[in-house]
C-alpha cells in the first residue's frame, strides 16, 4: 500500500512556516553576535562539507554566488574564512574556516541544539528517522520535478 | 527513551531546500496562469479556512497584513475573490472565495496533488504520518521559542 499524495502534502504545509519561524529563531539567537544569518550558513557548510567555493557553496545553499560572494568577503572581514589557492580551479579560490571561524559556529550551533532538546524530548527516536525519510524522498522528488519542468530550470539558473 | 536533538536538526536541515525547491516548482506550475504565488496562498487559506479577513490571512500566512491586501485586491480584480460586510468588525471585511477562485484553485491544486502522487508512490503511510507528527511538534516547538525569545517576538510583529 503506498500513502496517499494528501497526506504527502500536509508534510509540504509544514515546510515553510517551518522555514519562516526557524529563521526567526535563528536570527533572534544571533542577535548578539557579529556572524549574520547568511555568515552563520556559509560557516555551517564549510564545517560539514570542508572547503568549497564560492559556487559549490552557492549550489548546496540554493542561493547566487554573487550573494555567497558578499557573505563570504564579510565573513573573511571578520576573520572567520580565508581564501585559498583552488588547485581544481585557479581562478576560483577554495574558502576555508579559520580557528575562530569554526569555534564561532560550534559556539552557536551548541545554543541552537540546548533549544532543539527540549523539542525532541517530546519524540520518539523512530519517529524522526521516519520523518527524515520522508523529507529526504520528498525532497529528491521535488528537485526531480523542477529539473523536469523547463520554467521551473530557468528559475533555477538564477 | 527520547529522540537526539542532532537528529532533530536533520529534520530541520531538509526545511529550507524544500521550501525553495517547492516554491520553484508551484511557481513553475503557475507559469501560464494569472495566478501568483501569493494569490494562490490566499486562495488555499479561503479554502481550507472559510472566509476570512486580511489580517486573519496574514496571521495564518506569516505576512504583514499590507502584503496581504495587495494580493488579495490583484485576486479581486481577476474576479477570485470578492469583500463581504464582516460581522465581526465593522471595519475589516470578510475576503470570501467566489465560484471561479474555488474552481481555479481546484485546478491548479489537483496538478500539484497529481505531482505529489508519484513521490507518495514511494512512502509509506505510517512513515508520513510519523512525518506530518514530527513536524507538528517541531512546529509548535518553535513557534514558542520564537514567543520565548524578545528579538524574536519583535521581528514577529513586523
């Protein structure tokens, strides 16, 4: 028995007042801090990913490279990046995390996840293995429908 | 025993490509319509929520209330949507589907659930339901966060 496509689509509901409310958390807990939100995910991806450049970054985080560009001068303004010789690309550097950079996301992703505990004290482990299944096949199906539709690929060369 | 809140932020992790890839893909899908995006969203809520007022829309939505009343006047003017004497407060009309926007909406959401049907044909429906409960929570979690925190509260009343 396979589920119903409106049961897959009260999923889709949560996603962006999911992505909206996150965000403000996000924001909110870095209030504080010098690091911005785009900082914040240019940091998370060079801590899980290694190296990148600017273009490989701007394709895992759905977003232009010029934007990436901007983060990732300010993000080397502050110390927390460093452009160096790509030897896959000379004229593309590889951004690489400083000591300060990476210590300043561990130091704001330990406060993300004191926040997250308290949430996923009210789960089951089962239940979010499902649920990360369901996103994983939802979204690989979904990037398969954009790629498939041609107006939905000129949206995506932007 | 409960769930990691690493593993919680796997979950969260899939919220921002999704709500990208999929807003690519409804946008997409509206290529050839007079409907936008937002008209679409307004639409939806008037139809899952019954009629409803701009403001009601933007609370559900997570929109100021402004953005709201511009969209629903271009659905106006298509003839979607139409301004009924609201009951409840003098000054806020009730925004209420007409027969076309119901039949519109219909037709653009049954494209989309035929989509959303061949990813449903590779899940299960007790992983859904898992999802759709993980989500919830996660939601509402969130949610009080974001009430929890000032900086947060603050963005919340833009």
């Amino acid at each position: 028995m396979t589920a119903d496509a409106r049961e897959l689509y009260k999923v889709l509901r949560y996603v962006r007042p999911l992505h909206l409310l996150s965000a403000r958390v996000v924001a909110a807990a870095l209030a504080g801090e010098q690091v911005s939100m785009g900082i914040r995910a240019v940091l998370e991806q060079l801590e899980l990913n290694g190296p990148a450049s600017v273009p490989e970054i701007g394709r895992v985080l759905l977003l232009p490279r010029q934007m990436i560009q901007r983060v990732v001068d300010q993000a080397a303004d502050l110390g927390l990046v460093t452009a160096e010789p790509n030897p896959a690309h000379r004229r593309s550097s590889l951004i690489v995390l400083t000591d300060p950079g990476r210590a300043a996301f561990r130091r704001i992703h330990t406060a993300e996840m004191r926040k997250l505990a308290q949430i996923a004290d009210k789960l089951e482990p089962d239940e979010i293995t499902a649920a990360v299944h369901v996103l994983d096949v939802l979204a690989a199906g979904i990037a398969q429908l954009s790629k498939d539709d041609p107006a939905a690929a000129t949206r995506d060369s932007r």
